[in-house]
C-alpha cells in the first residue's frame, strides 16, 4: 500500500515547533511584539503556500489515520485566507498588537 504523506507533515512540524519557540522569546524575553507577529504571519504565509501547492490535507484527530482529506476548492479557498491573513500580520502588526 502507497503512503503518499502531504508536504504538510513531518518537516514542517519541526519548523513550527523551532517557529514557536522563536516566537516566544521574541515576545517574551526580547519584548518585541511587532517582529514576533512578522514571523507568525511569515509562517502562516508558507502553511498557506504548502497547502495550495498539495493536492489534498489530510483531516484527523492527532494520532489517528486520516478520516477524510480536504482537496479542491476548498482546500484552495482555506489556503488563500491564511496567505492573506499571514500577508495582514506580516504588513500590519500594530493593528492586531491594538486589537
């Protein structure tokens, strides 16, 4: 039986658990709100790209097979919205720091 793992998988896992960690010492210890947000909004931009460029995203609860796999417009529909929400906290970062 073929494993076809998305590009979403494991790589990309370790890159948002280092992403995390970087966040939080920017916010936390470096207290700069502003850069933090440009990396969390960098980083939704490149979830959003990968998952535009996979032809599907598996749906499951952590640890279990895949119940279903969001594809087609949807999954270009869902993609698009995290490019331009990364693309918000990217430019705009003062306004969400407001909000």
């Amino acid at each position: 039986m073929e494993n076809r793992s998305s590009p979403l998988s494991h790589p990309l896992a370790i890159a948002v658990w280092v992403a995390g960690i970087v966040i939080a010492i920017l916010l936390e210890v470096l207290d700069r709100e502003t850069l933090a947000l440009r990396v969390l909004g960098g980083l939704i931009i490149l979830f959003g790209a990968m998952a535009f460029l996979s032809e599907r995203v598996p749906f499951r609860w952590e640890g279990q097979k895949p119940s279903t796999y969001i594809t087609g417009w949807p999954l270009k529909l869902m993609s698009l919205a995290m490019v331009a929400l990364g693309l918000a906290l990217a430019a705009m970062p003062a306004w969400f720091i407001r909000v």
